[in-house]
C-alpha cells in the first residue's frame, strides 16, 4: 500500500509539472502544419526557396546571415537550388576582395564560397539605421528566441493597433506577440509584397511561413540528417532488443528445464 502511494504522489508531481510549465508559457502562437516537425519531417524545398526569396527581397535590407554562404544554398537538405542558380544568385551581390597590386581594396561579383553579403558595415551602423535598435543576425534566430519558429511565423503576423491606454513612441509598434508588446520592427509584410517565381499567392500567411521555414533551415541546416539518424537508431535498437531477447532465451533455457 507505501508503494502505491509513493507512486501516486510522484504520478501527481509529474502532472502538476506538466500544467504548470504549460501555464508558464503565456502566449498561444499562431499554429501551421510545418513539413519538418516530427520524427520523419523534412524540408519543403519549395517553401524553402520561397523562404529564401522573402529573406532576400524583405528582410535582408537590415538583418545580416552572417554564418550562411551561398554555397549553402546547394546543399542537400536545404533549398537545393542548382548550381547555376546558386552561382547566379552570389554573383547578383558585390563584395569587398583585396588588396589588389596597387594595394587597393575593390569590389567584385560574390562567388559560391563567400559569406551572404551583410546589409551595414558592422553594429552601430545598423543601430544608427534603425532607431537605436539592432536588427538581431537571422542564422540562428530561430533556437535564440523561446517560441522558436513558430514565434517568428506568428511575430511577423502580430502587428496590431495599440489597446487603449497604451501610447507607443515614435519608430515603436504594437506586436502581440513580442516581449513586452513593443517593437521597433515596423510591419514587414503585406498581401503581395513578392512575387514568387512558382506563381504561389503571397498573401502575408504565406509568407510569414515561408520565411520562418527558411529560418529553420539555416539555424538547423542537419535537421534532416538528424531525423534520419534518429529513425535509423530506433530500427536499429529494436532488432538488437529482439536479438538480444532471444539469445537470452537460448542462453537460459537449460537452466529454466533443470529447475
Ligand atoms: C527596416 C529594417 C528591417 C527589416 C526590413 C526587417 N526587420 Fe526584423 N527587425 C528590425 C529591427 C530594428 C529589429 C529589432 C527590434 C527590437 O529590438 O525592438 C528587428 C527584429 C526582428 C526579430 C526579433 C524580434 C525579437 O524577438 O527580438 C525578428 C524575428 C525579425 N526582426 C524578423 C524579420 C523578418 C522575418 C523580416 C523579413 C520578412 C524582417 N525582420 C525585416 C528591422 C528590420
């Protein structure tokens, strides 16, 4: 009777934990289906690309990828672009390469191996831009904030009017879904905003996925790889579970006839 009681009052802890790091999380995101959630989830390349382009075309006027190169895009497991994509991607940036025989400093097209050209000189340049604020590096944003992906999908889409007795200074927005409700982000995305090349409507839903999708990938490039492994050690430890099982068997069978 100790011991059913003992086991009760732990069942109780565990649940009590269970509610009340389920309270802690104040906010409810915004849900999605994502293609990589799960042991067996992958990576919609299409969204992927998609994703890319949003990242490109919208956000990447001030947040820098500084851990990306271009090379990444070709990568299995991620967007896939082809290499002549890839390469005409990197060669639509300028870098700064040097010196050259004159000891000059000079711009040219970017190649594969360069790392994804940063929108400001460095820090303070950025902050100087953007009202004192720094517009955070994105490549792994996704595993540096509480909600993960699912906090960048439903931030991008929580811009709201202030409530009522809520004054915002200039250059700060009402967000839903941001610590502290302020923001000095103002909203990103609008109905239409791109147009993707495979001709998928960019509504702001869309897009807000699109682009968290490729955040995923480029804080997580191995995300894949790890599903693939995980799987594979299941398999493989329930045919060692069943061997072992069985040679356990073998092993004491004579002992169990002679008893
Ligand atoms: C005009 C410049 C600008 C553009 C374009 C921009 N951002 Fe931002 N972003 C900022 C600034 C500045 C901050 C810092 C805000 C703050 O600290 O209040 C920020 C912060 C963020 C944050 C972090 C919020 C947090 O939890 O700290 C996310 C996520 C984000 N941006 C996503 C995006 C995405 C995705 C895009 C493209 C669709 C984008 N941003 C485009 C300026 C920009």
């Amino acid at each position: 009777m100790k011991k059913f009681y003992r086991v009760l009052f732990l069942l109780i802890l565990f649940v009590g934990f269970q509610f009340s790091s389920k309270a802690a999380e104040k906010v409810e995101y915004l849900k999605t289906d994502w293609s990589f959630k799960g042991p067996f989830g992958k990576f919609d390349r299409a969204a992927l690309q998609r994703g890319y382009q949003v990242y490109q075309e919208v956000c990447s006027s001030c947040h820098s990828m500084k851990y990306l190169s271009y090379r990444n895009l070709v990568e299995k497991g991620g967007p896939e672009f082809s290499l002549e994509q890839a390469k005409a991607i990197a060669a639509s940036f300028e870098v700064k390469d040097g010196p050259n025989a004159d000891g000059e400093m000079f711009m040219r097209p970017a190649r594969l191996s360069d790392k994804f050209v940063m929108p400001y000189e460095n820090e303070k340049a950025a902050q100087a831009a953007n009202g004192g604020a720094y517009p955070p590096d994105m490549t792994v944003l996704v595993k540096a904030r509480g909600g993960g992906v699912d906090y960048i999908y439903s931030l991008l889409q929580g811009y709201e009017d202030p409530p009522v007795g809520v004054s915002l200074d200039d250059g700060v927005y009402y967000n839903k879904y941001m610590y502290g409700n302020k923001i000095k982000m103002s909203n990103q995305l609008s109905d239409g905003l791109v147009e993707y090349s495979d001709g998928t409507n960019a509504s702001v839903e869309q897009m807000a996925k699109d682009v968290s999708t490729f955040l995923m990938w480029t804080a997580e490039p191995h995300l894949e790889t790890r599903h693939r492994m995980g799987f594979k050690a299941i398999v493989y430890l329930i045919i060692l579970t069943v061997l072992v099982y069985f040679s356990m068997k073998r092993i004491w069978s004579r002992v169990k006839t002679e008893v």
